[in-house]
C-alpha cells in the first residue's frame, strides 16, 4: 500500500496542527538522529556479539571451601 500525494499532503497537515510549523525542523531534526543512533546501535550488536567461552574459567579453591563452609552452616541440624 502506497501513500499518495492527497494522503500525505493530509498527513503533513495535520503534524504542522500537531507541533506546529515552528517546532517541525526541530522534531525532523530529533527524528533523524533517533534513526541513525538506532541503525548504529544495530550495526554494533552485529559486531560485538559476546562469544561463550568453550570450557568454564576454574574456581578458586578457596572459594570452592567458602561455599562449602557457608552451605553446611545453613543446613539444619538433625
């Protein structure tokens, strides 16, 4: 479906009633750099996709034991 030249000489009226003539360079303005930041922003989440990393980063023993410790003082007692 294709807008014609009555359809939008209709819409443009009614954003000139909407914001007014003063303020339309302004919002055209605020709209463009809202679609560049977004086709921006997508051409980086393409790029920058995090990588799982193949096997798992080995624990600190340390902690291994501090998880140890802090689960059998949470363990009631029978």
């Amino acid at each position: 479906m294709s807008l014609g030249i009555w359809e939008m000489l209709i819409l443009l009226v009614v954003v000139v009633l909407i914001f007014g003539a003063g303020k339309l360079p302004k919002v055209a303005g605020d709209l463009a750099q809202g679609i560049k930041a977004f086709k921006k922003n997508m051409k980086d989440e393409d790029q920058d996709e995090p990588v799982a990393p193949a096997h798992p980063a080995p624990r600190d023993p340390a902690l291994l034991a501090a998880d140890k410790v802090a689960a059998d003082r949470d363990r009631p007692v029978v």
